[in-house]
C-alpha cells in the first residue's frame, strides 16, 4: 500500500540549533513547514551552554532544544522525530514540490529542503571522561573554563597540536597527549609545538580518575607506563564525520573536508536545496548555527513567496480573493499565537 505523501513547501532536515531557526523563521514567514529530526545531534551534548547571549550555562542543550521546538511548534510547523533515509528530485525549480523526502514510516514532498545535519565528532577510544566534564569538543566554548587549570589536547594531527599551542592562551599547564600514536603533523607545526611551552606524552591513556573535591569533573588520567598527571579537562582532536549523504545523493558540492559547498544565504550549488549550520563551513558554534539558519529562512522566503508579484505574471491584476497567500492552518495559528 502507498504511504499518503505530505506536501509542504518547506522541509528542514534536521532539529539542532540551525535547523530550528531556519523552521522558525520559514513558519513564522509564512511558509508550510516541517522539520524532520531524529534528535540527538551536537547541541543534545552540551550539558550547560555557552556564548548564546540571554541563555545563561544552566541551560542544558536538550532544555535549549526541547524548548525550541515547542516555540516552532507554537507558530504552526510540524515536528516529526524520524530519520530521513533519502531525498530525491523529481521536478525542476519551477514545479511544485520538486522534492521527495523518505523517512522509515512516510514520505514528504516539499519545494525546498534545507539540510542542518551536521556532524559527529570523531572519538578516541576508551577509557574517556565524562563529556562536559572533562571531556570537551568545543575549544571556542569551553577554553574559558580551563583558565589557569591543568589541560590537555588529545591527537596525533595538526589540530591537536594548534589546540595544544591555543590553550596555552588561557593557561601555562598544557600537555599534548599522543595516547600511543605516532605524531602526523607537519614538520612546520612539530617547528612551532616544540617552540611553546607544551609536554608531549606519548603514552597511551589507560585510566580516568576524579576530582576528589568535585567528583563530577575529571580529576586526571593514568598512562601505561603507571604515571597518572592531573587535568581539569582536555579536547580530543581526531576530526568530524561530517552527516552529507543526503547531500551528495542529490549531487551537492561538497569540499574537501566534507562540509557542504553554500553562499552566504546557505544556498547549495543544487537549486532548492540549502544547508546551514555545522554541516557547513564556518565556526561550529551554537550562535552561528542560528544565524545560518535565519539566512536561509529568509532566502528560501524570497524565493516562494507569493506578493509582489512580478509585471509579466499580473495579467488583470491581484484579485483581492487571493490575498493573504499564507495558508489556512498558519493564518489560524497565527491569529490565535499566544492567546493562552
Ligand atoms: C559537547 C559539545 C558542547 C558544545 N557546547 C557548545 C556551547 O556551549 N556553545 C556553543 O555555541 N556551541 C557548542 N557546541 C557546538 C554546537 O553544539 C554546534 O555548533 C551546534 O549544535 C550546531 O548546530 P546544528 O544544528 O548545525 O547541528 P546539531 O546540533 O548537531 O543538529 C543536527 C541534527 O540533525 C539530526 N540529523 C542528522 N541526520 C539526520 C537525518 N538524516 N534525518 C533526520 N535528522 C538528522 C541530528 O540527529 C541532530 O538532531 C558544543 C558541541 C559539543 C559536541
């Protein structure tokens, strides 16, 4: 049996920080729209969040997500949590919904998509610190914490020599941890890294321990030689599995890194088709995620919106039957926004 295919004009795939913003500011500007999630994602990490201007850190990502998307929800998009399997063109630019969406349970046609998949972060293996709390992915968020406390960077490339070199920005005790690797970085940054002051430990970790006085944070690690040394905490470098096979399926340039290739208004080089957020170029940053977002929600608007409409389709006129173009359902949703 067929599944009933619903029609949207505008399908986001994907519910962290940048998907939500582009289905905020579609919906609220006047577009049907569904944002497809299958939860989890980089935001869901963050247990406090940083550097978002009026949300302080005791905000966790999941209060920052949940809370989104009831706001979404409120201004009349849908919220579906399933996993998109596949997205395919069946139209060109010019026909109605040009797009196929399949999830497990149903399919959705849509005139525009907007991927915000983002990424995963590769992960060395175990044993690992707890993430937050001693383990942390995001140098732009977190280095503030480790002012004056002892650091690592684990990895054996450039990145985690740079990050090694950038934390010495916010404290003096910085170690560079190989975890049993033999170091691939360039013969430039070996120049540099043995420049500043940072220890390499080549020893492959085989502990974690706790802060005695805070329990919930790392106290150190143990390496295989029996030695253990003290961190408050330390970023683990061994790059990002970026989430761009639907991007590709649809023939979507990508760049060398993985990310998807877009302009300044989160356009791909397929027509319709934007991406915004982590998967994407750019700092993998919560506020930056949003304004990617709320680009694309606003190019995407231009493009289908209904008035003005251009001289060489006017014909007669706008018929006053016609207007406003939003549809039934977010007229309603609109007209009755907070009234409880
Ligand atoms: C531990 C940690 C802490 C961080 N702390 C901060 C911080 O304090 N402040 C800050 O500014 N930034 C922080 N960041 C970075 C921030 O989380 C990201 O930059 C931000 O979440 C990017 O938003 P996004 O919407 O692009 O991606 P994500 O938040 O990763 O969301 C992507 C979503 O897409 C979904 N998805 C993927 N594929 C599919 C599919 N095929 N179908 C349906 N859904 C799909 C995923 O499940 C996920 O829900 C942190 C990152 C980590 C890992």
């Amino acid at each position: 049996m067929s599944r009933e295919l619903r029609e949207y004009e505008v399908a986001v795939v994907g519910g962290g920080p940048a998907g939500l913003t582009t289905a905020l500011y579609a919906t609220r500007l006047g577009h049907d729209t569904v944002l497809i999630d299958r939860g989890g994602g980089r935001a869901a990490m963050m247990l406090d969040t940083h550097n978002v201007i009026g949300i302080t850190e005791d905000v966790s990502g999941n209060d920052l997500l949940g809370r989104a998307r009831e706001q979404v929800e409120g201004y009349g998009a849908d919220v579906r949590q399933e996993f998109v399997e596949r997205v395919e063109r069946v139209g060109g630019p010019e026909d109605d919904a040009p797009f196929r969406l399949e999830t497990g349970d149903e399919e959705y046609a849509a005139d525009r998509v907007v991927l915000a998949t983002g990424f995963t972060d590769a992960r060395p293996d175990p044993p690992l610190p707890r993430t937050g709390r001693g383990l942390h992915y995001c140098l732009h968020c977190d280095a503030y914490m480790f002012v004056d406390e002892p650091v690592f960077s684990m990895g054996h490339g450039d990145s985690a020599a740079y990050v090694a070199m950038i934390m010495l920005n916010f404290t003096d005790e910085v170690d560079l941890l190989l975890d049993g690797d033999d170091p691939s970085w360039s013969d430039e940054t070996d120049e540099l890294l043995r420049a500043h002051p940072v220890d390499i430990v080549e020893e492959a970790v085989t502990g974690t321990f706790q802060d005695e006085d805070d329990p919930d944070w790392l106290g150190g690690l143990e390496f295989a030689d029996g030695t253990t040394r003290g961190y408050r905490g330390g970023f683990p470098m061994y790059g990002s599995d970026y989430n761009n096979g639907l991007a590709a399926d649809l023939g979507a340039e990508t760049n060398d890194d993985g990310t998807v290739a877009v302009d300044d208004h989160g356009r791909t080089s397929v027509d319709g088709l934007y991406a915004v957020g982590d998967l994407t170029p750019g700092h993998n940053q919560v506020p930056v995620a949003m304004g990617q977002g709320a680009k694309a929600g606003i190019a995407v608007h231009k493009g289908l919106r209904t008035f003005p409409k251009p001289l060489d389709e006017l014909d007669d006129g706008v018929d006053a039957a016609d207007v406003p173009a939003i549809s039934p359902d977010l007229r309603a949703a609109a007209r009755t926004h907070g009234d409880d």
